[in-house]
C-alpha cells in the first residue's frame, strides 16, 4: 500500500486489528479471520507498532517467545497486514498443509522503498525502520495457503504487525506501483511455486 496507509485496500477483506483485546500474553484465541497459537503478546500501540497508535501483536523481545502461528480454517488467497518496524530478523512464513510455501523477510521488500516508508507514519520516530502495509496473494490454486508463521530469529528485536486481512477469494489487485516476480521454492515439491510481486505486493 501507499505510504502511511495502515490498513488493506481490498474491498471485502476480514480484518483482526486485536483492538478487542487486552495488553498482555496472547494465548490460543480464535479470531473471526482464523485461530492464533499461544506465543503472542498484546502490545500498546508505541513507536514500533500499532495502526494509529492501536494496540498491536508482537513476538520476540515483547513476548520473549519467537513464534505465533495463525491458522485458517479453509485454503486462503489473500493475506495482508501492516508490518511496522520491520528488522532483519522477522520471518513470514507461508504454508499448505505441511509444506512451507514460501518465505519472507524484510529484505524481500526492503529494496526500492522510497524514504516515504521509514520512520513510524504515527509519531515520525524510528526513521530507520520501514512501516509498511503488505498484501500478499497466491497466484495460482496451488500456492493457496492455510496457515501463516510470523517468526523472530531471536527475542534481541520484535516481529510487530497489525490489521491481519484475509479474503477467500483472489482479489483484485491493490494499486501496486512496481511489479516484479517472486520465486520460492516450496518444500517437498519439486518445482517452483511463483508469487508476483503484484500479488505479493506493497
């Protein structure tokens, strides 16, 4: 999405924006979009994270676990949240079934961001980091994906997020100013499975 937008532009979209929720631990809890694990903690809204300053879900250094798992009741094509504060360290990990699908980093969307995106749209701190909503789409009925893995490579940084949209169809595409193809290897396949970066977009 456009700088400083924090929330989906697709039209129909199911959002989790943990609004509802208490500040603290986040054990198992069935959201109207999907099924989150125990390993997230609830989070006011502070210069790493949090739509408008709401409160948000993180893991690593705010619940000192590295792992929260959001699962999906039927096969999804559409996910989207705001990653703000994104470090080196955050992991999103895609997967159908058992097999991981595919796997992002910030260093999959960092390069070409333009300034607009660093720094926190809310306050203007933390100019170093990007703040920036994400919307990924699988391109084709094999890469449909039933679970997402937000991951910490270690409690030393936090993996924050917010507004988590999810829709069951293939959306139209979002404004989405510079195209390009993702390639991942899904493991156990044999092939390929292709993301575009228009269906995986900024």
């Amino acid at each position: 999405e456009a700088p400083g937008v924090q929330q989906t532009s697709v039209v129909g979209a199911a959002v989790e924006t943990f609004d509802s929720l208490t500040a603290g631990p986040l054990g198992v809890y069935n959201s109207p979009i999907g099924t989150y694990s125990s390993g997230g903690q609830i989070v006011v809204g502070n210069a790493y994270g949090g739509s408008n300053q709401s409160l948000y879900v993180a893991v690593g250094a705010q619940s000192d676990t590295v792992e929260m798992t959001l699962t999906f009741a039927t096969l999804k094509a559409y996910f989207g949240f705001y990653w703000p504060a994104g470090d080196a360290l955050n992991r999103l990990d895609f997967y159908q079934g058992n097999v991981l699908l595919a796997t992002f980093s910030v260093g999959d969307i960092i390069g070409g961001l333009p300034a607009e995106y660093f720094g926190n749209p809310n306050t203007g701190v933390n100019e170093t980091e990007p703040y920036v909503f994400l919307n990924f789409t699988s391109s084709d009925l094999n890469s449909r994906f039933d679970r997402v893995v937000f991951r910490n490579i270690s409690t030393i940084t936090g993996f924050e997020s917010d507004n988590h949209s999810t829709f069951d169809d293939i959306p139209d595409d979002p404004e989405v100013p510079e195209p390009s193809t993702y390639a991942m290897m899904a493991s156990g396949l044999a092939g390929l499975i292709f993301f575009a970066r228009r269906r995986a977009s900024r």
